[in-house]
C-alpha cells in the first residue's frame, strides 16, 4: 500500500472523545442506590410493604432501612 493512501484511509477514522469517568465513590453510590431500589421493589411485589419491624428485628442496621426508606 501506498503512504499516501495509507494517509488518506487512517485520516478519516474518528476517535470519540475520552468519556470523563465517575469517581469510585460515585459509581459505588449509583449501584448500591439501584440495588437497594431492586431489593424494595421485590419485597413491595412479594407482600405489599416493607416490614421495617421485621427487618430491624432481623439484624438489618438503622443506617440500612433508612437508605431502603429513601430508595
């Protein structure tokens, strides 16, 4: 192949631009917000409500039924 054609194919090949990544943090927030709305949902599906009682009672933490609560 030619150095001119060679120029002329690999010149028209777009590269998209670098997406700008989320932090850690951010990412783990993401999936711990979708999992916690996939695990509400369920229980809503399976008995109506969510027993915060029963969970409670169950060993889950304060911090973790309010982020349910929230979710």
């Amino acid at each position: 192949m030619n150095s001119t054609r060679f120029h002329s194919i690999v010149g028209r090949v777009r590269v998209a631009a670098a997406k700008s990544g989320k932090s850690e943090a951010k990412l783990l927030d993401q999936a711990t917000g979708n999992l916690l709305r996939a695990v509400k949902q369920k229980m809503l599906n399976k008995q109506g409500s969510v027993d915060y009682d029963k969970l409670r009672k169950d060993g889950y933490s304060d911090r973790f039924l309010a982020k349910l609560e929230e979710a």
